[in-house]
C-alpha cells in the first residue's frame, strides 16, 4: 500500500515528543480482512505506569478537487480501523492525523465538525513544514 504524502512528517512529529514508533506499518487482520494503519506507537508516561499505545492513520487532504471525498474517505478508514483494533489491540487509541491548514480550514465547517463528534474521532494535527504536532484532540 503506497504511504501518505505526508508519512514521514507525523513520523518525525512523533519522534520529536518522544514516540517510540512500533509499527510501521500497523498490519491487522481481523475476520478474514487484512488491513494496515499507517503507524503505531507508544509512548511510556512514566516508570510507574502503563505505556500509552497509539495508531495514526495519516491524510495529507491534497486534493484540491474533493475535500469532501477525501473525507468520507479517510471517515470509512477510520471506524473500520477502529474497529479492528478492538478485536487485535484495545488498548491502542486510533488517532487521524490531519494537516493544520486543513484542520483550520475545512474541518471548521458545520458539517466536518459535527461528523468528527459524532464519530467521537481522535484527530492529530500537525504543521507540515516544522514537522510537528500542534494540537491532539481526544
């Protein structure tokens, strides 16, 4: 499966506040379907508590014909990896990660912001040229 255009940046985002990239790509097959998220990682908080496990699915939202489709798109994805990783890894959040001029953008739209609560979706947002996460939203 062909990655992300933007792949490496949320990679070296992660990274940079201390990820430690597990799987690259995340491989899942669960009832017969085989799948793949684009990252996982984890994270320990501290010595005495439990690792935090993430999965990030990366959309760079390029197309200028179709925010749209790509969004409906990267939605389909991410219930269907979520729900997934309840059969393979509970414990792992699934998180979409989003550029920030999108997430400032169309994802300010009535319609984008309700399907995002209603879908109770994790969002990652990240700044392309500084390769960093800016905001997590949960």
């Amino acid at each position: 499966m062909a990655r992300d255009t933007f792949h490496n940046v949320v990679r070296t985002a992660l990274l940079k506040e201390q990820w430690k990239i597990t799987h690259d790509p995340l491989d899942l097959k669960v009832g017969g379907v085989d799948m793949e998220i684009d990252l996982g990682a984890e994270r320990i908080i501290a010595a005495e508590r439990q690792g935090q496990k993430i999965a990030v699915e990366i959309k760079s939202f390029l197309s200028q014909a179709s925010a749209i489709s790509e969004f409906h798109r990267a939605l389909g994805q991410f219930i269907n990896y979520r729900t997934a990783l309840e059969f393979y890894e509970p414990d792992r959040v699934l998180y979409l990660a989003v550029p920030d001029l999108t997430f400032n953008s169309f994802f300010q739209l009535d319609f984008p912001k309700r399907v995002v609560k209603n879908n109770t979706l994790k969002l990652l947002i990240y700044d392309v040229s500084a390769q960093e996460i800016v905001q997590w939203i949960n």
